[in-house]
C-alpha cells in the first residue's frame, strides 16, 4: 500500500512545477512586467492562495530551484563522507546547477532575467542567502577547520561561480577554473593568521 503521505508530496511537487511552467511560459511571451500573480495562477488553475504556498513571490517563480540549489549545497557540507574533501564535494553541485542553467532551451530565461531589474536584484538577494546558509554550515563543521572569514567568502565565491560559468563558452571548463581558484583561497583561508610569514 502507497503511503498517503508519499502521494500528498508527489501532487505537491508536481502543482509546484506546473505553477512554474505555467510562469515561466507567460513571462517569455508576454514580458514579465506584464504579467502578474492571479494570471499565473488562473492559467495553471490554482487558487492564488495555492500559489503562495509553493512560491513566496512572483521574482520565486523564476528561479524555482533556488532553494533546493541551497540545500543542496548545505548537504555537500554536512552529508560528506568521513574525511571526503569539501572542495570537490561543492564542485559536483555547481556542476549540476550549471547543466539545468545552460541546457537546449535556457537562454530565454536568462534573457529574460538580465532585462529585468527585479529579477536581477532578486538573484543578487538569493545568492546572498545561499551563501550565508553554505557559510554556516562550513563554520559550523569542526572537521574544516576554517575561521568564520574564510567561510563567508569562499561560500560567495561558490555561489557566484555558476553565473560566471553560465556566461562561458564552454561552462563545466569555466567551474573547473573557478574552483581551482577556489581550492586555493580555501586552503589559504585554513591557515592561522601569521604562518605564511612565519614560514618566509
């Protein structure tokens, strides 16, 4: 017998993705200033209260992996295998979000991000809130052994590698680089405050 609460989760994932299609096809064709909450929800047929139970606002509905992106993140932090690397761990995710964001048919969405200024503002907002959960859950592990500094700044730096990635011509190439510089600044992050100069 099917669980109730397994057939309660997979029609709450599949109205969330159809309110998403439902948005992301109305903003490419109308323009997404022109179009607004109940048109989405009227389209999809949900109740607009329906809506606002998956998405917390209309720029949400645009980048509706966005907060599974975030904990996906956060669990190559604290899902790692004992003594499993962090950096590669956090590459493996980036590499994944950089598939969905440059496969057949993205550049729409992208377009359509980069002309609006409330979209763009939004994902400056949302990149912020997964770093500052990523960087939590570095500092928060005992086995990293990096500062709160060190944390912050390579979780920015994790965070915005896919938006750099996704404006190369060849994007899994461009994550590579960027973490290679990323491992560095880690490890360079790891070390106590002084023992580069006290090595020279």
């Amino acid at each position: 017998m099917t669980v109730p609460t397994g057939r309660r989760e997979r029609k709450k994932a599949a109205t969330r993705q159809k309110i998403a299609d439902t948005a992301l096809r109305l903003f490419l064709e109308r323009g997404y200033e022109a179009v607004g909450i109940r048109d989405v929800a009227a389209e999809a047929d949900v109740a607009v209260t329906t809506l606002f139970s998956h998405f917390a606002s209309k720029e949400a509905l645009v980048f509706e992996r966005g907060d599974e992106f975030q904990q996906r993140l956060t669990r190559a932090v604290t899902d790692r295998a004992p003594g499993e690397p962090l950096v590669p761990a956090l590459r493996r995710e980036v590499h994944a979000l950089v598939r969905h964001c440059t496969g057949d048919g993205a550049a729409p969405t992208w377009h359509l991000i980069d002309e609006s200024p409330a979209l763009r503002e939004y994902e400056q907002s949302m990149m912020l809130r997964q770093a500052e959960s990523l960087a939590a859950a570095m500092t928060a592990d005992p086995d990293l052994g990096g500062n709160a500094t060190a944390c912050r700044a390579v979780a920015r730096f994790v965070t915005a590698a896919y938006s750099v990635a996704r404006e190369a011509a060849d994007p899994r190439a461009a994550v590579d680089e960027v973490f290679h510089m990323i491992e560095a600044a880690w490890e360079a992050g790891r070390r106590a405050p002084g023992e580069e100069l006290s090595r020279a």
